[in-house]
C-alpha cells in the first residue's frame, strides 16, 4: 500500500570497505550491497581503502576547515567526503585491526567530523544517513563487537542513524570470522555472508523509508533535516 503522499524515492547507498587491502571485508561490503540493491529503487556506490592515502588530523588547522568545508590535506579525504555526503545510507565494512578499526579508517572519521563539525558549528545538520556496520576478524573473539561499537558511536556522533540486521543473524551489525589470513578465507564463512546481505538489504529499507518520510513532511521539518551539498564550501 503506497499513500499518495509518499512516493518511493531512489536512495543512494554507499558501500566502504575500510581495508589496506582488496580482501575479505570489500567481499563482505560487496555481499551487503547486493542485499541492498534487492530492494527496489536502489542506486549503489562503492569506496575502498585499498592503495589509498588518508593523513591523520593534526588538530591545528580548524580554521581552515571552519571557512572550507573541507582538510586542508589534499589526498584520498576529498573523494571519501564527497562520496558519504551523496548517500543516503551507509554500508560501512572494516577488518578488525588490534581489536578496532585500521589507523586509516580512524584518520578518514577524525577529518570527516572535523571538516564539518568546524565548518557547522552547532548546526551540524541531521544527516539522517542509515547505516550499519560490518566487520570480520581472523578470530572468533578478535575484537569484532568493540569494532562494531566504535562505527556505531561514529555513526551517531554524525547525526545519522544506525541500525543492524534481523536478529539471530545480526546483533549490532554484521560480524564474521575470517578462517584464515588469504583476501578470501570469508568465502568458507557463509553465515558471514548472508549476515552482510541482510543487513545490506535492511539499510536500503531503512534509507527508502526516511527518504520518503522526510520529503512528505518536507515544510513540517527544521532546516537542518535538509542538508544540499552548496551549503558546504567557502565561506
Ligand atoms: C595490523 C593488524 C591487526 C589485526 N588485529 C586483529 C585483531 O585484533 N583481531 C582479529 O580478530 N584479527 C586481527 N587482524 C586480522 C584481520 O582482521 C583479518 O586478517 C582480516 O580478515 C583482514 O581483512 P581484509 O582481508 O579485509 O584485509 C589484524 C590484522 C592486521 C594486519
């Protein structure tokens, strides 16, 4: 049953996979994104670490990012940037490196909310952005939930909004093992898998429904419910 007022829209869902190398987690990201584009409607992007370059925050240059939007840096950041603020759901996937994320995926996360935290002060606008996080790890108590837990923390922090799959596949999003240190050992973790899938399918859900939900409340809605990309740039 579709109300009149609320026309399905398409949704943008980005896929990441937060690791140095083209293995096992851009093979769990891509499964998720399959999931996703099960639900109509659906238009997916992809954003891999591998061969990439992310600087960490250095801290000292808020001016810049306050009156740019953007790092002063200029590496891999710009497209990362570009790429999260066009989606309207996020499949965020990361291998657990010393029981969290890899140093450059935390570097990526620092300068994403600095650029906008610094240039939106406390306008930092509702991004709204479904998203879940996927992780796998070579062992069974690796580290995978604090992973999880740290995405989700930087999910909120963000203003968007995150949720997992179906329970009893997924609890706080979609964590594996990997059985080996080969780029595909996932590939023996099926459950792994359909984990990622359904929970690639539950933030293309998801991303439809807020999607939808904020264009029929439209006038109804504070500002910053509304992010448009010409509201980021130099001051
Ligand atoms: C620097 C580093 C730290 C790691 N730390 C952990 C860890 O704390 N827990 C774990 O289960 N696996 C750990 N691993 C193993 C990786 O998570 C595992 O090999 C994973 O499958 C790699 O994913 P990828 O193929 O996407 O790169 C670590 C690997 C590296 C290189």
């Amino acid at each position: 049953m579709t109300s009149p007022n609320l026309k399905l829209q398409k949704v943008t869902i980005l896929g990441i996979a937060g690791s140095p190398r083209a293995g096992n987690t851009e093979i769990m990201v891509r499964e998720a994104l399959a999931g996703a584009t099960e639900v109509s409607g659906v238009r997916t992007r992809f954003f891999s670490f591998h061969r990439r370059r992310f600087g960490p925050c250095v801290g000292e240059c808020w001016e810049y990012c306050a009156s740019h939007g953007d790092c002063c840096f200029m590496d891999d950041f710009q497209e990362f940037l570009e790429l999260w603020l066009a989606a309207d759901g996020i499949l965020f996937g990361v291998p657990v490196y010393h029981m969290s994320v890899p140093a450059q995926v935390k570097a990526a996360i620092d300068r994403l909310g600095n650029v906008l935290a610094s240039y939106f002060g406390d306008d930092l606008p509702r991004f709204s952005k479904v998203c879940a996080a996927l992780t796998q790890g070579l062992d069974a108590f690796g580290g995978q939930e604090l992973t999880l837990q740290y995405l989700l923390g930087h999910f909120v922090l963000m203003n968007c909004l995150a949720v997992s799959g179906d329970l009893l596949q997924s609890y706080i999003g979609a964590a594996g093992v990997a059985p080996g240190i080969e780029l595909d050992a996932i590939q023996r973790n099926e459950r792994a898998l359909a984990v990622a899938r359904n929970v690639g399918r539950r933030v293309a859900e998801m991303s439809c429904i807020v999607k939808a939900g904020l264009a029929a409340l439209g006038d109804e809605l504070p500002e910053k419910y509304f992010f448009r990309r010409e509201m980021l740039g130099r001051k």
